[in-house]
C-alpha cells in the first residue's frame, strides 16, 4: 500500500513514556498526576464508571448498554419479506464525545437485529440510501526496523501518521453478505456485485438453518475493512421450535453483545472530535501488525455498563471487529470466575450440551458464541468483562495489557431479585451430530490452504496447494517456491505445490453441489487467521501444533518438512457446526523469540447450495490479499465429473 508523503497535523499523543518521566495526563476531566493514573489502572473497581489509560480521555462505565433494535419481517403468502436501508447518520457511542458520522443499516450502529423463524423463505430488499464520501480518515505509521514496540495504533489522533490515498473520496457503493446464511451465490453478496445509491440489492435467503445467530455486513471487494469500519454490520438470529422448547432466557434476559473497536481524530486543542480514524502500522509497504484501535464498542457503546439481575443471562456475542481477536474472561474483584461461560452454541447453531469454558473464550472476527453466565452468586457486586492477551494474567499491569485497554464492559448485579427457576439443560439439541468416520470422504484428497507471512508484495498471502506424487517430488531440490513438505503424527510426509495465490490468478477449487470435503488450514504466518468460507458450513476436526522453522521464508518454501508438534483441543465454541474458524494462536499479537509454533486446521465442510462465492481471511485489513474464488456445481455440471 502507498502512502501520502505529509503527515497529517494533530494533537500532540500522550504516551505511557510521558507517565514514566512524571508528567501529567489531560483528559480524565482535569490535569491528573501520573500517580494518580497509575492508581486507578491497578484498581480492579468495586463498581460505577471510571477513568481510562491515560491519553483515552473517556471515562469508562459511564454509559448504559444499548440494545439494537429489532426488525422482523412481514409475510407475504409462503414467504417473508423485509426492507433494510442502508443510510448515513450521526451516532452517539460515548456521552463524552461527539457524534459519530456513520454508514449505518437503519441509522443505528449496529443495524437492527433481523429476527426470523426458520423454514420461512426470507426476500431482503437492500436499500443504498447513503451519502457523501466514507466517513472514515485512514492513515498509517510506521518506521524502519518496526513493529514499534508502543504503536500509535494504542492512541487516537493521527500525529505521525500519513494519509492513505484513494480512501477519502470513496463513494458509497454497498454489497451486503448475510454472513453464514446458506444461499445461493446470485444471493450471496458477491463482493463485485455493487449496488450505488439509489439502487437496491434484492436477496433471497432460503432461512433453513438451525436456530442460531449470524451477521449482515458490506462486502465490497478491496474496501470493505473501511465500509465496516464507517458502520455497516448487524446482527440476525434465527428460532426454532427447538430451541423455544428449551425455555432458554429470553427477554431482557437475552442480550446480543456485538464487540468491535475505533478509534477517533482529535482536534488542535487535543479533545476527541468524534471523526474515526482507520490506523495501522506499516513500513514502506509492509503491514506490520493487523489492526487493532484503542477503544472497545459494545452494540456501539464505548465501554458501556450492563445492570443485570442475580440469575441466568443469555449472551449472543459477535466479533465484528477489523482485526481485533478477543479472547473475553469475567472477572469480579479483579480475578477471573471459573467457569463463567457455558457456551450452548456455535456459529451454526445449538450443540448438544452446554459446555464450561476453561480460561478465556476466544472469538476472532465473524465468529460468534452462544453462552449462559449466571449472575446470582454476585449479588450487589460489579464484574468486569475484558479482552485478556496471550501470557498476561487478568489485571496485570505491564505496558501492553494497559495500552490496549483490556476492559470491554461492566455487569452491575442488583442486590435484590429471584434468581429464577432456569437449570441449564443437559441436553440443548437432540439433532446435533458431529461427523462419524463414515461421513468423511475417503476417495478424494483434501483441500489443502496455506496461510503464508508477507511475501514480496509485503501482504500476508493464501496459497491454494494440490499434492504432488511421490515419484514427482523425488525431482523436486528444495527449498523450491510455493513447494511445502508436511510430516503429519503417523511420520507421512505429503508435498505440496502452489497452483493460486491472487484473486485474480484464474481457476477456483470447484466444488460438487451437497457434497463434503476435507480442508486443511496451514499457518506457516506468525499472526492468527480467521477463515471464512461463503456456500458452506463445516465442522472442526482436528486443530495441530507443527514446528513451522523448516519454512525458508525468503525464498517462501520449505527447507524441510513442517513436523508436528501435538494436538490441541478445539475451543468449547468450535466443537459445533461453524462458518469461520480460527487458524493460529488466539491473543498473538507478535512472534516470540523463538518464533511462534504454526497451527494446522482440518474441518470438514459441506456445501449445501450452488453459485460463485470465494474463501478468505476475515481479517479486513488481510482479505482483499487472502481471498480466493470458489465454485459449487451440480455434479453434472462440474468438469471434473465427465461433462465439458
């Protein structure tokens, strides 16, 4: 990515450097000496609002969770219909700041929560009534020898950073993908398929899937991390009788919890303006590190406060986040609940018992997780829900942890009410099944996806892979470019050669419509990647630790074969029917010094519906590099089946 040559004036940006050589911090509502700042970041809070880090200026906890609204559809003889307009608006995220001007669905932020009814065949009509160019400024920083060890990125404003050039005259040209809704890829949003103000996309949803809960979010091909960013993502939940049956907290006692992160432009005088600012760390061309803004927005709320009663709560949570992977803990005085989350569903839906949640819950982008907490022990009490990171214990205070504000939001128990009658149920979904050794192909090879560091463009990079004959790797020297060894538990080793790496390279894993495949997910990459696949559901087999050092990573090949390491169990959250699954290890945020072991994920995924679609890293800042076309046919229409 280029950059503009001037910096972008500012503000100056307060650090953590300026604390430690004593100076003041502006912002918390008056001049406050570094002490005092220091004191109130190792306080866990006994409950109410309190300040930020320092140079974040807004208080925390000040302001109540909002709840989206909900659309529901009209019937229409056998089906239903609906209409979402997507419309520009000024959105209050904070008390303390501006409002935001924002692409929204519905003028919210997020947009409405579409309930639905499953076996109800749902038509959408999206409205493009936006205006004005994205309200977004987007800018990078950077300096040779990076990644910076105190980004920027942890600090609003834009001092130091340049403009990136073409993002601020964007025009609101929209595509909505219904994330994890089965359709066809005429319905799919296809990200080329734009759609400009004044014109409408029309999809039609087949709304067959289990209860669950999914998202709606713009898809426009190369500028959707800025189309988000500006606002443009909502929540969807689907029911069924099923999950009715199982008397599950409903009402205000079921709340959607959509998490994400921004940043914002300051002004001359240092206040926040309330303009977003898109900020990542680059040098020269590289991407440094995936985005991440300091501060957390929960159903576009700023570090929002909840107040709930002593009993069972169901949370839907939704990362729809750029880049950020939350990996949420619950905390009360300071110290994790064991326990706390009991996750009863998937991407996908309901799964077949609840499950504990061991340590941290772990979300990457456009995953989500259905989970029970119970309030009731923690009555009159105030507890912490916050975005632990790999090897920092909750509360620690080191650089890192504090810089990029753990905390995301307050629960705030009432020291009166019943608790209720609820008992999770032992048993959630009668239909769930997990595939058994006997629904797995076995006369075809698996899919093979390699997710490779920067390359020579500077960019993360997805390989597609097919298997090369023993005889013909026998004449393979390596290292060899776009050739990798793979020496699974058994000792096999199986070589694979790169056959697509761009979008645009040509040719497409073609699919057989209703059929399953094997994919296996290599991350050879220091960084996590969240991989989403359109037309398709899936389940997590395996998750595998490989020592990733025998990648040459000049010449981008392997030297020796990657080796395995161990097994890993999937995440409680992950042994259900999904649609994105993380590929790496949750909560990285940089390669240690002795690197970082490579991560090897093998689903099997179904593919229930025919049309265009595409694979990709739901990393917003990675996906117009990591994304790949993909093909479901009907078998006779498929070359690979005999017809041409």
């Amino acid at each position: 990515m280029e950059t503009a040559s001037a910096d972008i004036p500012d503000s100056p940006v307060l650090t953590r450097r300026t604390l430690l050589r004593g100076g003041a911090v502006a912002g918390l509502g008056a001049i406050v000496p570094a002490s005092s700042v220091f004191a109130v970041l190792d306080d866990p809070g006994a409950g109410g609002a309190e300040p930020s880090a320092d140079g974040l200026m807004l208080t925390k906890f000040k302001d109540p969770l909002r709840t989206p609204p909900v659309l529901r559809p009209v019937a229409r003889g056998g089906h239903d219909e609906l209409t979402v307009r997507m419309r520009t608006a000024d959105v209050r995220v904070h008390s303390e700041l501006p409002a935001v001007r924002m692409w929204t669905y519905e003028g919210s932020h997020p947009g409405p929560t579409i309930e639905t009814v499953r076996g109800r065949r749902l038509r959408v009509a999206w409205e493009n009534h936006l205006t004005g160019t994205v309200p977004v400024t987007a800018v990078d920083f950077g300096r040779p020898g990076g990644p910076a060890p105190d980004p920027l990125s942890n600090y609003p404003g834009t001092q130091g950073c340049q403009e990136v050039p073409g993002v601020a005259g964007l025009q609101p040209w929209a595509a909505v993908h219904l994330h994890g809704m089965l359709t066809g890829g005429g319905n799919d949003g296809w990200m080329e398929n734009l759609v400009a103000p004044g014109d409408v996309q029309l999809s039609a949803y087949p709304n067959d899937q289990a209860a669950t809960t999914l998202w709606y979010h713009d898809h426009t091909h190369h500028v959707s991390r800025f189309s988000v960013y500006a606002g443009l993502a909502g929540l969807f939940v689907c029911r069924d009788e099923e999950e009715r049956a199982l008397g599950l907290p409903k009402g205000r006692h079921e709340v959607p919890l959509v998490l994400s992160d921004r940043n914002f432009a300051l002004d001359a005088s240092g206040a926040l303006t309330g303009r977003l600012v898109h900020k990542v760390e680059m040098v020269g061309t590289k991407l440094m590190r995936a985005h991440a803004a300091p501060y957390t927005l929960v159903n576009g709320v700023i570090w929002p406060y909840l107040e709930v009663d002593p009993r069972w709560y169901r949370l839907r949570i939704a990362n729809t986040a750029n880049s950020r992977i939350y990996r949420l803990m619950l905390l009360a005085d300071g110290r994790p609940v064991p326990g706390a989350f009991q996750v009863i569903g998937t991407d996908q839906g309901l799964i077949d018992k609840p499950l504990p949640v061991d340590g941290a819950l772990n979300l990457s982008p456009g995953e989500r997780a259905d989970v029970l907490v119970d309030f009731s022990a923690f009555r009159g009490r105030s507890l912490k829900l916050v975005n632990t990171m790999e090897g920092v214990p909750p509360g620690a205070s080191s650089a890192k942890n504090d810089l990029l504000e753990p905390d995301v939001m307050q629960f705030r128990v009432a020291g009166r009410g019943s608790a209720g009658r609820f008992t999770p149920p032992t048993v959630l979904s009668s239909t769930f099944e997990r595939p058994t050794h006997h629904d797995l192909p076995h006369d075809r090879a698996p899919r093979w996806v390699v997710l490779a560091g920067p390359g020579t463009a500077n960019m993360p990079e997805l390989w597609e892979m097919e298997e090369v004959a023993d005889a013909d790797a026998a004449g393979i020297v390596f290292p060899s470019a776009g050739v990798i060894q793979v020496k699974d538990a058994e000792g096999t080793v199986t070589t694979l050669r790169r056959t697509a790496m761009q979008y645009d390279d040509g040719g497409a894993f073609t699919v057989e419509h209703d059929s399953v495949e094997i994919w296996k997910y290599l991350n050879l990459a220091a960084s996590p990647h969240p991989m989403h696949i359109h037309l398709a559901h899936f389940h997590v087999l395996s998750r595998e630790n490989y020592d990733v050092t025998g990648f040459d990573r000049t010449v981008r090949g392997s030297a020796r074969p990657i080796a395995f390491l161990k097994a890993v169990e999937p995440d409680p959250h992950e042994r259900g029917l999904k649609d994105t699954v993380r590929v790496g290890t949750a909560g990285q945020i940089l390669p240690g010094p002795n690197g970082t072991p490579g991560e090897l994920v093998t689903v099997a995924a179904r593919f229930p519906v025919v049309g265009r679609g595409v694979h990709h890293c739901h990393m917003l800042e990675h996906e117009q590099h990591m994304v790949r076309p993909l093909v479901v046919a009907p078998a006779a229409h498929d070359p690979a089946g005999g017809h041409h």
